[in-house]
C-alpha cells in the first residue's frame, strides 16, 4: 500500500515533535532562488542587460571617438591588440586604441590583470593608450604618425606640445632621424617656441604698456627713426653672438688639425713619407663638427630664404650682401 503524500506543514509538524528545528525558508532574492516567479527572473535579467548595455554604449561611443570599426568584444580585442603588437607605429596606435576599448569593456580591477595576460608591461601600455588618446585629438601628431617609422622615437613625441611639435612635421627628413636625432630636434624646436614666446611676450608687454600710456591721454607721435632702433640693436646684438659662434667653430676646426698634426709627428713611428689617416674616434668628432657647421649653413638658409620672402621685392635695388670665405672677402676689397 502506497504511503500517503505528506504536505510541507505536515513534515514540519513531525520535526517540531521530533525536537528537531525545522530549515529555514529558502531566501526570496535572486533569480536562482527556490520558488521563484517568472516576474523576479525577468527583472533581474533586466537589470543586468541593462548595465552591460549601458558598458557597450560607453564603449561605443569611445570607439567612434578613436575611429575603430571592429568589433566590440573582449575577445576579439584582444585578438586584434596580438596581431597589432607585430607591427611599428600604426600598431602602436592600434594597440593603445584597442586597450583604451578593452579598459573600458572590463571590470574595475580586471584590466591591468588582462594587460600583463597579454604580454605588456602595464607602464607600456598606459603609454600606448597616451599616444592614441593624444593622436586622435591632434592633427601634427597623426601627421607624423605617418612619417616616423620608429615606435620609440614616436612615443618620444608623444610627450611634448603641440606647439613644438608643428616645427617638426613641417620637416621634410623626420622619417630618416633615429631617436636620438629626434630628440636633439625636438629640444631645438623646444628652443624655438620658447624663444618665439618669450619674444611675443615682450611685445604684448610694450604694447601694453604703450596704449596704458595713451589711454585718456593725447597720442605721443614717436618718429620712425626711434621706432626702428629696438629692432636695430636687436640686430646687431645677435649678429655679435652668432659671429662669435662661427669663430668657435673656426678655431675648434684649426685647433682639431693642430692637435692631430701633434699626435701624428710626435709619435715614435712617425714617418713623413707615409700617410696617417684619421682613427675612428678622431673622425667621430671631426664629423661632429661637420655636422654642427652643415647645421648653421641650413639654418643660414632657411632665414635668407625666409628674408627673400618678406623683403625681396622690396630691396630688389638695394645692395645685397653674398656670403663670402674671409679671404675672398678681403681680395673684394
């Protein structure tokens, strides 16, 4: 004969009896719980698809910003990071791009761990993230981006202005600099900005200065002749200084040949019928000082060039001065 079916008071009752403590109800949360109604299943799933959409929106959105079009998954991204981690500078911007995506998509917490799964040291990879950040929002960084083929020398110009770096992608050689000639161009164009400032900063004080002067007052008439004379002394200021330089290259040059001479005729094997060709280490820094006079003759030409643009047509009849060596100088007059 079959035992009859027990109701759930019924069992409970025979515990209390029994001088058993019953088991506590099942907790009435969460869509797992025992008993629970299709409606609290739905609105925890709710929930949920609505923080995970609210995730892939942000993601979205970041990835327009970026200009990525690939797809918005973990996986994949970190796929896609591997296959750019192979290439140069476009994949370190594509890396930085897709670690921007993959911070973004994982939880707090979880992506420095998912970084070093990968391979990247998390200093490395906050450096890419920088560099695709910055190269998004600046027209002179994507330009170069292009142009700088070493991923070393790129994250270098990562880390300066946008001012200093226009100088340098109006450079028709940036591909060929490695990136210690890199950075000697940037502290050059660092230089320039400064020195362009600093000079800008002074005429916005004189021409401040000057209309407090005028303000409720008869304007002074200063003649042209005084006007010019800042000009004029600023002129021969730096002439004297880049004279001087010249000279110190000059002498540097006569003072190399002098010493070398020296060593070759004081040296035990030294023999006047045989030639003594320049070490290494000599020639390095005879090239070095090469080196420092083809960069004046360049910068000579660029301000003449840039004079000839400014004033040619004005002074196309009045003198104009050739740059001559010394002796022939001296034979014109």
């Amino acid at each position: 004969m079959a035992r009859p079916q027990l109701s759930d008071a019924q069992i409970e009752e025979r515990f209390l009896k029994k001088g058993r403590k019953a088991l506590p109800p099942a907790e009435q949360s969460g869509p797992d719980f025992v008993g629970a109604t299709p409606a609290d299943m739905a609105v925890q799933e709710a929930a949920a698809r609505g923080a995970l959409e609210v995730v892939e929106a942000k993601a979205a959105a970041m990835a327009q910003e970026l200009g990525y079009q690939g797809a918005l998954t973990v996986g994949s991204i970190e796929d896609e990071i591997r296959f750019y981690q192979r290439r140069s500078v476009e994949a370190l911007l594509e890396c930085g791009k897709r670690l921007l995506l993959l911070r973004e998509l994982t939880p707090h917490g979880e992506f420095q761990q998912r970084v070093e799964m990968l391979g990247f040291g998390y200093r490395s990879a906050a450096r890419f993230m920088q560099a695709a950040a910055k190269t998004s929002k600046s027209a002179n960084l994507a330009l170069l981006s292009t142009q700088v083929k070493s991923a070393s020398a790129f994250l270098e110009l990562v880390t300066h202005d946008d001012d200093v770096l226009e100088n340098l992608s109006e450079m028709d050689d940036i591909d060929r600099l490695s990136a210690s000639q890199l950075r000697e161009r940037l502290r050059q164009s660092e230089q320039d900005v400064k020195f362009a400032n600093e000079k800008r900063a002074k005429a916005d004080e004189r021409a401040d200065k000057a209309e407090k002067k005028l303000a409720g007052k008869r304007p002074v008439v200063v003649p042209l002749d005084e006007r010019i004379l800042p000009f004029k002394g600023e002129i021969a200021d730096r002439q004297s200084l880049i004279e001087s330089g010249i000279e110190a290259h000059h002498q540097a040059t006569l003072a190399l040949e002098q010493w070398w001479t020296d060593e070759v005729t004081q040296a035990e094997s030294y023999d006047p019928t045989e030639p003594a060709p320049l070490p290494r280490s000599v020639a390095l820094v005879a090239l070095s000082l090469q080196d420092s006079l083809n960069r004046l003759a360049e910068l000579v030409g660029a301000a003449q060039h840039a004079f000839a643009e400014r004033f040619g047509d004005d002074l196309a009849e009045a003198r104009q001065y050739l740059m001559q060596v010394p002796e022939a100088a001296d034979a014109a007059a």
